[in-house]
C-alpha cells in the first residue's frame, strides 16, 4: 500500500469510526451498554403510577417502561420522585427517559423530545357538588371565587390562572397531599387530570366529591432527551406496534375498566 493510500485509508476508517459513534444514540448505546433503562416516574397518579403496599410502583406506566425494558433486552430501573423534579432529572441525564403521565406541552417540548400520546387526558376539579355544579358552567367558573389546589409543576398550575381567574391557588407538593387539602377542607376543591380524580373520588365514596367536566385537552407521552435520534426513533416504533397489535388498548382496558388493582395500594 502506498503511504498516501495507507493515510487516506487511516483517515476514512477513522472518519467512519467517528461518525459511526456519532450516529448511535448516546442515551440508547449507554442503555445497552449498561444492560440498563432508567426510567423517571412519580407515585401520586393513579392508575397511570402509583405506590403499591410493597412500595413498588404500578400503572399503565410502570408497564409501559417494563415493556420497553424488555423489549430492548435489558433491565429496568424505576426511579420515582415528585413530578416537578422528572424534567430536570431529564435533562441531566439521571433518567433516560420519563414515563410519568406526563402532557406533551408545547413549553416541555422546547426542551425535552415527547413521543405519543399513549393517553388523552385532561383537567377535572375534584370538589363537593355544589362547587362542581358551578364550575361546570363556564361563566359562573370564572367569577368564582375559591381555594383551589393544584399540584407543584403541573399543567393543573399552569392552567387555572386562565380558565379561574378568581380562584386562590394553594401549591401542593403531590395530587396526594393536593387531595388531603380537599378531605381535611383547608380547600374548596383541587384539579388534576381527570383519572386521577375519578379515582380519588372512587376511593372516597363517603366524601360527597364529584368529579367536574374535562377543562383541557392533554395527549400524555414519554419524554426524551432532545439529542438522541436513535432512541426517540426505538420509542416512537415501540409506541407504534404496541398500537398496533392491540397492547395498549388491552393494558389501558386494565388500568381504566377494572378497579382490581386498586386492592394493592396502600
Ligand atoms: N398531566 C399532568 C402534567 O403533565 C400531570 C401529570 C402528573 O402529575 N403525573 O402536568
């Protein structure tokens, strides 16, 4: 080989080498690697995640995030921790991606790559009847005035300052502890996405609470990291055969038309 044809070979293996370690994702080819998919989740939002007696999280998401583990051949690492936390977690690399019910919002996406939706959610006040029949009326709503609580870093903060201009807001750190404020009457009402409230309504029969109309419309997806091609592209086909072949409709079908999971929480 000549020594020009020997430094041009050097240069296009390397060249090669290069782009070859620049194409593959680096979130997904440290998944691999690692034979590990850390997955960000929260606790509070039944039945999408929630804390089980044996401290395990369950849900359409904690199933979500094991099916991919799976699928992919590794291990999965559930972290969970408040939701206001999931996105910085994020995009500091100590989750590979969030699973947590979370809504695609076009703020989110300038940050963080969504793949979905899995879900249509939305917004519902959880409140005695008398505050739900007014607030179903959208006149009577915006003049209203009560203390509504909302969980910390939810699109239930964004949002009620638009649609309850009157309302006094009280920031709770969880939907839990947002629901204990209405239960101990230190507020009128609190909002959360409408599953979460049918089930905290279902779960407090003897509460007298009603579930409102849905304010919003919200598609729920899995959140990325923006610089990996390759992994959104894995996600967005996992999404797409799990579509596909009837998965999704059977495990949403589970978590949304039976209550026999709720014999596992606390
Ligand atoms: N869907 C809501 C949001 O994205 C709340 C989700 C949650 O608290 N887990 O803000």
């Amino acid at each position: 080989m000549s020594k020009i044809f020997r430094s041009l070979f050097f240069a296009i293996t390397l060249t090669l080498l290069f782009s070859a370690n620049a194409l593959a994702g680096p979130v997904l080819d440290r998944i691999v690697k690692t034979g590990e998919l850390t997955v960000g989740t929260s606790h509070d939002f039944p039945p999408l995640h929630v804390k089980a007696k044996d401290g395990t999280i369950i849900g359409l998401d904690a199933d979500l995030a094991n099916g991919m583990a799976m699928a992919m051949g590794v291990k999965i690492k559930i972290v969970s921790m408040n939701f206001y936390d999931l996105l910085p977690a994020l995009e500091t690399g100590k989750v590979d991606m969030v699973v947590a019910g979370m809504t695609m919002t076009p703020e989110r996406n300038l940050k963080v790559a969504f793949v979905g939706p899995y879900f249509i959610s939305g917004q519902s006040i959880l409140a005695k009847h008398e505050t739900v029949v007014k607030l179903n009326d959208a006149e009577i709503a915006e003049k209203l005035e009560f203390i509504l609580a909302v969980p910390k870093g939810s699109t239930s903060e964004t949002i009620t300052e638009a649609i309850l201009p009157k309302a006094q807001i009280l920031v709770a750190e969880t939907m839990d502890k947002a629901l204990d404020m209405v239960l101990t009457g230190k507020a009128d009402a609190m909002m959360a996405d409408t599953p979460f409230c049918v089930v905290a309504d279902f779960r407090n029969k003897d509460k007298d609470l009603e579930v409102s109309q849905m304010f919003t419309f919200e598609p729920l997806g899995v959140a990325l990291p923006a610089n990996d091609v390759h992994l959104i592209n894995w996600v967005e086909n996992f999404f797409m055969t799990i579509q596909g072949n009837g998965t999704l409709e059977k495990l949403t079908k589970f978590w949304f038309t039976n209550p026999s999971w709720m014999k596992e929480l606390p």
